[in-house]
C-alpha cells in the first residue's frame, strides 16, 4: 500500500511540475507573470455558460496617403459561433450598403465610433448600430487591419488556397509610389493570381484581399462582391490552417496568444478560458457556414440591390425597406436551418 501510495505521490508531483513548466514557459513568452494564466482560469470558471455568441469582424484598411485617406471598413462580417451545432455562421455585408437612420454607408460606421473618447464608447457605438443593422444582439467586436492578415499569414506559414477562376488586376495601389511618390514610379501595379492552388504569405495576402479592380464582373473576381467571396474563401482556409498548425505545432500557440493581444476588441482572456474550456470538443469540431445574402441589381431577386440613382452623390446598395426588416428576416431564417 505504502509502495502504491508513494508511485501515486511521485506521479502528481511529476504532473504538477510539468503544469507549472507549462505555465511558466508560456507566461514568459506572453509576458504575464506566473500567475496570471491560472487566475485567468479561476476567474473563467464563474462565467455562465452560453450556447452561442454574437460578434462582428470588421477588416480595416487605415491609408494615409497622396492616393487615399481613409479608415473605413473594407470587410464587415457578422458571425454567430453556435456552440451546441458546433457551426460557425458568417455573413458577409456590402460596405456600400446604404443606412438611412445614420444617412451614411455602414462602412462609416467604424470611423465614426473612432472619435469616441474612450473604447467602451467605441465599441458600443459599434455593437449597438449593427445589432440594429442585422437584428442579431452582436457580443463582440473584432478589428483586422492588413497589417496584422500579414502578421498572421507569417505565424501559420503562409496559407493555401484554390481559385476556381484567377484575376489580374492592373490598377492595384503601387507601394512603393505610396512611401515615395514621383514621377518615375507607376500610382499603380498589376497584380496576378492564377486559376488553381494559389500560395498567400505576408508578401501578397493583402493583395488578394484588396483587390477590387480585375473586372466588371463579381464572378471573375472584380468589384466588392467579387472581394467578398474572396474574403470568405480566405477566412475558411486560414481556419483549416490554424487548425492544421495548433495540432501539428503547438509551439506556436504563445505567437498565437501575442498577435491576438495585438488586435483591436473587446474580448477579455477570462472570456476567452470560459469559451476554449466549457466549448473545447465543440471548438475542435467546428465547420464554418457561409451564408450569402442575395444582392445584385434586381429588386425583385436580391435582398440588397443597387439602386438606380445615387444617395447623397453616392454609389449605395439599400435593402428592400429602410429598417434592414428583410435582412433581419434573412438572417433569422439562416441561422435556423
């Protein structure tokens, strides 16, 4: 007994000692004291349980420039990670849509939640216009700027992705006229992606998400909705290889944690211990659902369409009525299936 009682006391003591090597090699390389994590994890385990959350992705492009001044948002997204189905649901927004309660374009929406005076404001500005915008209650916020796509492009090693049908597009901002604007460097590029296995790092990702001006046509990859489906693409393949990465190279984890504390949110660790430990086999499990709202030209066919004139000198998109009813409908229905 005394012999099976000391191989047990050997046992936990050699677990605690790993737990707490984790716990320090960790904290050191995300620059937390020692206990921090477990602190993080107790406070974690008085959060309720929820069975889904809200939150709004918004893909910013911050130029500052003799081409371009602008902090608008690019790419606004809201998603729903439904816990119990184990499904991550996306719905991708036009940034041209058209918001008559705040007679500007959703797109506008981030900068001007920017003049708040302090993030709370901010983000609340930003959570209360889109929860109105998509009838969904949104959670969270989450801000991507191109810088940190190539940030994370270069933790995962870079992302593999497959076009049905490639682009060129010869009016892309050239960089280096941008940091050294003359005469004898072209304002714009020609940027290519080919129809098959395309290879996106830090060198040409944000290319690929920029890009808008290939063709007249979404389907062969120009215009906004042309990006959108792009965007979406990216997203399901940078999923697939952050999964791929964590369970094949868990050493990158703490370059994980580090760029997620780099972004702009309103998520906080205790928050994010609640979601990973009471949601783990459902996290591990998780498929992404695309859903595509209908928008094109045609009132009769697409929920959001382009009108035929201009609001307020503005080319727009607007939904069928002005208080998003159609959308909020959409969006119900989707979530539901």
């Amino acid at each position: 007994m005394k012999k099976i009682l000391k191989i047990f006391l050997i046992l936990v003591s050699s677990l605690l000692f790993l737990v707490s090597l984790f716990i320090f090699y960790f904290s050191r390389l995300t620059y937390h004291h020692f206990f921090y994590f477990p602190k993080t994890f107790k406070d974690s385990l008085s959060l309720p349980k929820t069975d889904h959350l809200n939150f709004l992705l918004l893909g910013v492009d911050k130029r500052d420039d003799l081409l371009e001044k602008t902090n608008t948002t690019d790419t606004i997204i809201y998603g729903q990670l439904d816990f119990d189905q184990a499904r991550l649901h996306l719905f991708s927004l036009p940034r041209d849509l058209w918001d008559f309660s705040l007679n500007n374009k959703i797109n506008q929406i981030y900068p001007t939640a920017s003049q708040a005076s302090n993030s709370a404001q901010k983000f609340t500005y930003i959570q209360d216009n889109f929860s109105r915008i998509t009838g969904q209650n949104i959670d969270k916020v989450l801000i991507l700027t191109t810088e940190n796509l190539r940030n994370l492009a270069d933790i995962l090693g870079g992302v593999d992705l497959y076009l049905e049908q490639g682009f060129v597009d010869d009016q892309y901002p050239n960089e280096n006229y941008i940091k050294n604007p003359s005469p004898q460097i072209p304002v714009y590029k020609t940027v290519t992606f080919e129809s098959g296995w395309n290879h996106l790092d830090s060198t040409n990702i944000s290319e690929f998400v920029r890009s808008r001006k290939s063709s007249d046509l979404a389907a062969n990859g120009g215009t906004d909705l042309g990006r959108i489906n792009r965007q979406q693409q990216l997203i399901n393949a940078l999923f697939d290889r952050l999964k791929q990465q964590i369970h094949s190279n868990p050493e990158i984890l703490p370059n994980l944690y580090n760029f997620w504390q780099s972004l702009e949110h309103n998520f906080t660790d205790v928050e994010l211990f609640t979601y990973a430990f009471n949601h783990f086999s459902t996290l591990s499990q998780l498929k992404i659902v695309r859903h595509t709202i209908p928008t094109g030209e045609n009132p009769k066919e697409d929920l959001i369409y382009h009108p035929p004139y201009f609001i307020n000198r503005q080319w727009v998109f607007i939904t069928k009525d002005r208080d998003f009813t159609t959308l909020h409908n959409f969006i119900d229905s989707s979530l539901k299936k």
